[in-house]
C-alpha cells in the first residue's frame, strides 16, 4: 500500500510555515548546518525532496525571547564583521544604498568580490531591508562599476527594487545562489527607467524553472 504524502509546499507556503513558527532562513540554515544560499534555493524550489517538506513542518515554534536571541545573534555577528573594517573614509555614504543598510565603509578589500560577483550572477537576501526587500528575495546583478577604491554592485531585485551595494553590504546581507541569469551575463546598464522597461518586458530571470 503506498504511503500517503502531502503535497508539496510552494515557496510561498514554505516561507508562511517558516514564519508562522518564527524562523528565519539565517537561524534555519544554523540548525540545519546548511549555508544560506542552500537554504535560499531550496526553499524556492517546489521540487524539493519531501523530507524537506517533513522537517519544515516538524520544527518546533520559536518563542519570543528564543527570536530575539537568535536576532541579537545575529546582530552581534554583524558587529563583528563591522569591527574588521575601518573607519569610514573621505568618499563618505553611499547614498544609492536603502537607509536600512548603514552607511557603507570603503574597505581594503574593496575588490575581494572582483570576479566573484559578476553580471548575471544571482543573490539572495539574508535578511530584511526594512519594508524594501524581505529574507530570501533575489537579485540579479545587472552592473559592476569601479570607483577607484572598490567595486559596487547594482542589483535588481525580483520585486522591481533597484539598488547599489558596496562588498562590505554584501557581506552584511547578501548571499550567493550559485545561480545565473544568462541574458543578463552581458547586460548594459543604461539608467533606472531603461531598466524598469527591460524588467516588465520579462527580460529577467530570478528563478531556474523546471
């Protein structure tokens, strides 16, 4: 007799459990031992195995206190990563980064992402940018520029939110998906409106579809 099995969780559905229960991806992945990019690109993957599925719905609901511990985890690891960087330089803020972000800080590894984070190639946030992008969304990298002293990253968000990050952003709140948008491998940025018409006409994909 075969053995009964629920359908599988949609990514939207998968997100709600995770939610409902007061998990994030970042504490999720900790649990797990598994990256945030792993955890990211599962959970947008309706075809996921259905122990995954199981297991989502096995975790245990999070209190209160137990979410603010892992959140003040959380935010004591982003400290740390901050104290690594110097103090900020004479180029200032970056003011095409949301607000939510910080004021960026040039960084002697400015260019640590150089050849590792190109056109095309897709992201995913590990956190929440204020009402702006939520954990998990992605981006696809549609420019790379140079200022001199680092390289800067426009990314388009699957939600049509358009926005520049430094590598120390990145560091802070970006994930890689190991994924790529192949027609955006070349693509060339000619200003937010020329990108907006692109992205209504479809010319992004965010997602590997199957």
């Amino acid at each position: 007799m075969p053995v009964p099995r629920d359908p599988p969780l949609t990514p939207e559905a998968f997100k709600a459990i995770l939610k409902a229960k007061g998990w994030r991806n970042v504490g999720l992945a900790a649990r797990w031992d598994k990256s945030v990019q792993w955890i990211s690109t599962l959970i947008q993957d309706p075809g996921r195995p259905p122990q995954y599925d199981d297991a989502v719905r096995g975790l245990p609901r999070l209190s209160k206190a137990q979410q603010h511990a892992l959140a003040k985890e959380r935010a004591d690891a982003r400290a740390q990563t901050r104290l690594r960087c110097p103090p900020v330089g004479a180029q200032g803020s970056f003011e095409e980064v949301p607000d939510d972000l910080g004021a960026p800080r040039p960084a002697a590894g400015g260019y640590r992402y150089r050849g590792l984070v190109v056109l095309g190639d897709i992201l995913a946030a590990t956190d929440n940018f204020g009402s702006v992008v939520t954990e998990g969304e992605r981006a696809i990298v549609v420019e790379v520029t140079d200022t001199g002293a680092e390289e800067r990253y426009g990314l388009l968000f699957e939600n049509g939110h358009f926005a520049r990050f430094t590598p120390e952003h990145i560091d802070l709140h970006l994930a890689t998906t190991g994924l790529v948008d192949d027609q955006s491998v070349s693509y060339v940025f000619e200003g937010e409106a020329r990108l907006r018409r692109d992205l209504d006409a479809g010319r992004f994909t965010f997602h590997e579809h199957g």
